[in-house]
C-alpha cells in the first residue's frame, strides 16, 4: 500500500520548473552532447544534474553517477546551487536504492543547507519534499511533516498550483499513517479541487483513489465507494489498464466488507481479468486469494481451494512469499468448515513457527486455532488462544476484521458456563459491525447473544435476537444462491467469448463447420436455458421449503416460552397466595389470643373484687392461687402486641407508616385502635382486647375521627384504607377557640 502511495505523490519532487515537452531517451542524448561539447564549468554541473534527474525513475545507479560528478565539479568551483541539486539526487537516489537511510537523509540535510545559503529556491523545494518522504519512511512522521510545511510555504510564493496539490496530497499521506484520517481527508480535498481547476482528470483520479482509501479505514464505507466509482470514471479515459485493475480490486473488497457478495463477484473476477491482460503476476496473487475469501464465505469451498492453488503457483515467480500465511490461514479455515480438524491444527501450527509473521497474522492464526478446540469441545484452551488474538488485536487502530475473536471468545466462554462475561463479547462484536461489516460474523454474534439470554433466563430478548439470526440467514442464502447464478453465467459468456474468437481465425476456410457450430450453440442456447429455468425453480421451491421449516421451528420455540413463562408466573402467584394466608392465620392466631388475655383479665378483675368481699383470711387465701396464675398469664400482653404488631405490617407495610406521616398527633393507643378497626373488627371485640367498656371504644373512635378531620357521614375503616394507599385527600379540622365556643 504505501509504494503505491508513494509512487502518485513523488514526482512532484523533482518537477517543479523542468521541461516536460521531450521524451526521455531524446533528452538524454541531447543532454549527453552537450556535455561533450560544453566548456563551461557551472554549464557542465547543470547538465549532469539533469542527466541525474531523468534516470531518477529508471536507472538509479547512473543517477548516482552523474550526481557524484555534479558534486565534485561544484565543489571545485564553489557552485552552492549545482551543490545543493547534487546532494539532493544522490540522497533520492541512496534511498530508492533501499541504502542506509542515515545517508539518505545525511545529503538531503546538506541540500538544504547549500540551497539555503544560496537562497535558491527549487533546490529547497526538492530537498524539503525528499528529507520529508525519507522521514515519512522512518515514521518520524512529525519531523517530516514539518519539511513538507516548509514545502508548501515555498510554493504558495511561487504560484505553481500544481506542485501544491502534490504537497498536500504528501501531508496528507504522512497523517494516514499516523492514523489521523480526517487531518488526511481535508488535505486530500484541497489537492483535489487544485486539480479540478488545472483540469487533469488523471491526478483528480489519483485524489479520488487516495479519499477513497481514508474514508474506508474511518469505516465510512458508502463515501469511500463514491471515490472509488469517481476514481475509476475518470479512468476509463485515460486507457491505463493496471489502474482500471486496482479501482475494480479495491471496489470489490470494498462491496466484500459490505457484504454485497454480488458486486464483490463482479468487481474482483474484473480486477483478475485486467491483471492478467497487464501480467501483474503480484495482483493477480492477490486479486486469487481475495475471490478465495469470497468463495469462503459462499461455503464454494472446492472452488476456494482451487482459487488459493492458483495464486500458490504464482507466489515463487512473483517472489511473493509473505502472502503465504494468507494462504494457508485459508486453506486451514476450509479444512475446519469440512471437518479435517486434524489437518486444520497441522497447519495452523506449522506456520506459527514462521518467526516473520506479524502480529495480525499471528493473531489470525490464534483465533482459527481457538476454533480447532470449540470443535473439539477443549473449551479452556478454545478461550485461551481466542484471548491471545483478541489481545493482539486490540493494540490497532483500525476496527476492520476484529470480530471474528470476539466471536471465537465468546463461544468459548458460553461453553464453559460463563454466558454473561460471552454476552459481553458478542456485544463488542455488534459495535464493530456498526463501522466495519462483516456479515457473517454479525450473524454469528447475534446467534451467540440469543444463546446466552436463554442461559440468563432472559426468553424474550433471546427470541428477538434468534429471529434476527434468522432473517440474516436467510438474506446469506438469497445471496449464494444469486452469486451461483451470476457465475453460471459469467462461465457461459466466457465460454461464447472463446468461440467467438476461433470463429474469426477459422471462417474463411471452415464455412460448413461455422454453419454446423451455429446449429449445436442453437441446441446448446436451449438446453441451457431449459436447464437454466429447472435449476431456479428447484432454487425457488427449496428456499420457500427450508423457509417454511424455519417458520415452524420459530413457532415451536415461540410456544416453549410461553409455556415456561406461564408456569413461572403461575408458580409465584401461588407463592405469594400462601404466603398471605399464613400471614393472615398468624394475625388472626395472635388476635384470639389477645382477646384471651384480656377476658383473662377481666376475670381477674372479678376475682381481686371477690377477694375483697372475703371476711376472713383462710377464706381470701383459697383463691390467692388462682389470683396468681392469672397474673402470670397477662405478664405478656406487652410482647403480644410487638408480634401483632409485626405480623400486621407484613400484610400492610404501608399502613402505620402513611397514618404517621399524615397524622403524627395519633398516640401510641390510637395507632392500635386504628390497626384493629383496619381488621374490621367489631367495637365489643376491640373492648374485650383493650380491656375496656365498649362506651370507652367508641370514645376512642370518636377522637380518632375529629384527628382525621372525618366528618359525621364518613366511614372510619374506608378512611383508614384510603390512607394505605395514599389516596386519602387531608381536610385540617378548624380550630375552635374558646371565644368562638363562648
């Protein structure tokens, strides 16, 4: 990626004021004369600075040549700007040449100096813009930030917007890879309206194909596909086949991400066809494993595997072989989807060895090998190596390609019984499918969510997410049964295409033979389309089966759960009933058992009466033992109204606690009247618990009414529930002074 980068925006680094009107051969030897006729000092610099500069894309080591004799020679002469231009080409050229960069930078450091000094311009702008691509290469990404300021500073005053928009589009570079997209983005823009006004719809190409990248790392897929489509319009012009190739192949991995399997197909199988015209043996590599992936995620597995051989084969001849691990990370995911989990754990471990890997590649390889052990039900280790990849992971900026972890983590830790701390990984998942999709691990996720809100007993939310994971299914499955189609049809017209071509080769001398070919390509039109309608009515007939299977296994879950929530609400109800039943028989225990008392005490009253009227002592003692027990037997009146008490606020927890906070004068005595008369016990039974006259309760009753502010009409025991539930409305009774009496 970066060398593509650095081939649209580097030529501006040498441009600026040269003449473009010559091809490079007749310059060089118009060049080349001059210095052998040319006696002139400074004149001879000059040229083989030029010379320098016209190999700087084709043979750098003549670059150097003529550099190292431009030097000497404005060293003898003290000639500062021939100076400054031959340590700026001897510095391009060390770092092209993949040199020590330290040297590099060493003579683009004494360019600047030179070129200060001598105050010449074009040898700054050339040495700022390379010191600030050498930095850029280093990631000093700061320092180089500020030369190609510098730049820019210099070229705003020599009005050449051209060179400008090559400025921006470096800086814009240099905040990409810090990860500063949006910094990136603004640059990008102005480069590109630079462009619109010089009109060259080649390099408005390049700004659109370099937007395009930015907005798709920020995961802003839709503007990303906007340039990309813009990119490759203005393209199609310009008749530059490789370019076409990289528009299609980005577009296709782009749709790919989107899930839009369709487009993916025919973008990618685009990009293969223009790669193979241009014999770019590199992109075709890619271009293969990427239609792989596709295929992966059809589950065309046998069509996968044939697609990764074909870029295998091409890997020693392109000396590509860092694509290797891609490979074989492919071919190890498609053995565990076939069930070959033995050769899926080989290689996966075989390639972990390969110490040249880097981390997201490792990381790759610990999650598949995480799946390995879900399948062979190791859950621990299954949780352990998806840890290690979702760790390395995490160190990225980027969100892209993150969720399969999660995934892999999340099923671990359902399995080992843990669903709350797997809900939480599958959740990350749905927050990465909200920048970067990736359908099928959506889908996965929420099947995993729906799993673990059964474990948590949580049914509701379980069916919703279970439902989703069914629509997504079968949106995947429309999908696969589309892109089969559309490749039956792409191998068809390939197919016409062939034969057309031998027809052209063979038509003067095979007449008769086109005559017949025409009457077997009738037969063949249709068969194939006969064939062609079977094969989508079958299409058609097992989607609205298997659709119709799914509808009543969704019913069949639907009626489960509503079974199991009928019987837990049942259950509860019937708890909570007997409950209050046995609430209510210790109330009614504790009641009768008050009511005791006081009959008790009563009768003691009697007897102490009784003993009273004795006239002897003998007399009096007989009945002192009963005297005593009856005592014993009132000693707990106290006690037994705590209990009552407390049982009573069990039924009605809200009752004392409403009648305080609206009536705090109510006395101690008047809060248990109130608690009796809320039984709807009568006024002879209250009496006989109080251990008073029937005329003191209703005293008492009366007093409680003028403190509640009742009028003569109202029902105390309606009142009383009122104020449970908090719906009783206070009237504060008027004061009546004694002068109002009088």
């Amino acid at each position: 990626m970066r060398y593509i980068f650095f081939i649209t925006i580097i030529g501006i680094f040498y441009s600026q004021g040269q003449a473009k009107s010559q091809k490079q051969p007749q310059k060089v030897d118009s060049l080349k004369n001059v210095l052998d006729k040319t006696q002139l000092n400074k004149q001879r610099v000059d040229v083989c600075n030029q010379l320098a500069h016209l190999f700087h894309n084709t043979d750098l080591k003549k670059t150097n040549h003529y550099a190292l004799q431009a030097l000497n020679l404005a060293y003898d002469l003290k000639y500062t700007e021939g100076i400054s231009s031959a340590y700026y080409h001897l510095g391009w050229a060390r770092m092209q040449l993949g040199k020590d960069n330290r040297n590099s930078k060493a003579y683009l450091l004494q360019a600047i100096c030179y070129a200060e000094q001598a105050n010449y311009t074009q040898g700054k702008l050339d040495a700022y813009n390379g010191l600030g691509a050498v930095l850029m290469y280093d990631k000093a990404y700061d320092e180089s930030l500020k030369y190609f300021q510098k730049a820019a500073q210099l070229l705003r005053t020599v009005n050449n917007p051209e060179a400008l928009a090559a400025n921006y589009c470096n800086s814009a570079n240099v905040f990409m890879y810090k990860g500063d997209n949006n910094k990136a983005i603004i640059l990008l823009e102005k480069a590109l309206e630079i462009q619109k006004t010089l009109g060259m719809p080649e390099k408005q190409a390049i700004m659109h194909f370099n937007l395009a990248i930015n907005y798709s790392k920020l995961g802003n897929h839709l503007q990303a596909l906007r340039h990309y489509k813009k990119a490759l319009q203005l393209q199609k012009g310009q008749g530059n086949i490789r370019h076409k190739a990289f528009m299609h192949s980005h577009i296709g991995r782009l749709y790919h991400k989107m899930g839009q399997y369709d487009e993916t197909w025919h973008h990618l199988t685009k990009a293969l066809a223009l790669f193979k015209r241009v014999k770019s043996k590199k992109w075709l590599i890619k271009v293969n494993i990427n239609i792989a992936k596709l295929l992966i995620d059809y589950e065309d597995y046998p069509q996968a595997l044939e697609y990764l051989q074909r870029a295998k084969k091409l890997i020693p001849q392109a000396k590509q072989e860092k694509r290797l691990p891609v490979i074989y990370y492919c071919q190890a995911f498609i053995y565990l989807k076939t069930k070959k989990i033995k050769r899926a754990e080989t290689l996966i471990r075989k390639y972990l060895r390969d110490t040249s890997m880097s981390s997201w590649q490792i990381s790759s390889l610990y999650n598949l090998l995480g799946k390995v052990y879900l399948a062979r039900k190791q859950y621990t280790l299954a949780r352990d190596y998806a840890a290690k990849s979702v760790a390395l992971r995490s160190s990225k900026q980027s969100k892209a390609n993150r969720h399969s972890p999660h995934n892999t983590l999340g099923a671990a830790l359902y399995h080992l019984g843990k669903p709350e701390q797997a809900l939480a990984q599958y959740n990350k998942v749905t927050i990465l499918g909200e920048g970067v999709n990736s359908p099928r691990d959506y889908m996965e996720a929420i099947y995993g969510i729906s799993q673990c809100y059964e474990a948590l007993g949580r049914s509701d939310e379980a069916l919703t997410h279970y439902k989703q994971y069914h629509q997504l299914r079968d949106s995947l499955t429309n999908h696969k049964n589309f892109r089969k189609l559309g490749q039956k049809e792409m191998k068809y017209a390939l197919r016409l295409q062939k034969d057309s071509l031998q027809k052209q080769y063979a038509e003067a001398q095979l007449i008769i033979a086109r005559q017949a070919q025409e009457k077997q390509d009738k037969q063949q039109y249709l068969f194939l389309g006969l064939l062609g309608v079977f094969l989508v009515t079958i299409a058609i007939f097992l989607f609205y089966q298997n659709k119709q299977k799914h509808g009543k296994e969704l019913f069949a879950a639907e009626q489960k759960l509503w079974k199991e929530t009928q019987n837990r609400i049942w259950a509860e109800q019937q708890k909570l009933k007997n409950e209050i039943e046995l609430k209510n028989q210790q109330l009614t225990s504790h009641t009768l058992h008050m009511i005791q008392k006081n009959q008790a005490l009563n009768e003691l009253r009697k007897l102490v009466n009784a003993v009273r009227q004795q006239r002897t002592m003998a007399e009096a003692k007989k009945m002192f033992h009963k005297l005593a027990q009856l005592v014993d037997f009132g000693l707990n009146l106290d006690k037994d109204w705590a209990d009552f008490q407390n049982i009573f606020e069990q039924l009605h927890p809200e009752f004392f606690k409403s009648l305080q906070g609206q009536f705090p004068k109510l006395t101690q005595g008047e809060l248990q009247l109130c608690a009796l008369i809320r039984l709807n016990l009568d006024n002879k039974v209250i009496a006989d618990m109080q251990g008073i006259s029937i005329n003191g309760i209703r005293i008492k009753r009366h007093r409680i009414r003028q403190k509640l502010g009742l009028e003569v009409a109202d029902n105390l025991l309606e009142a009383l529930v009122l104020i449970e539930k908090g719906e009783y409305q206070v009237e504060q009774p008027v004061e009546v002074t004694r002068a109002q009496r009088a």
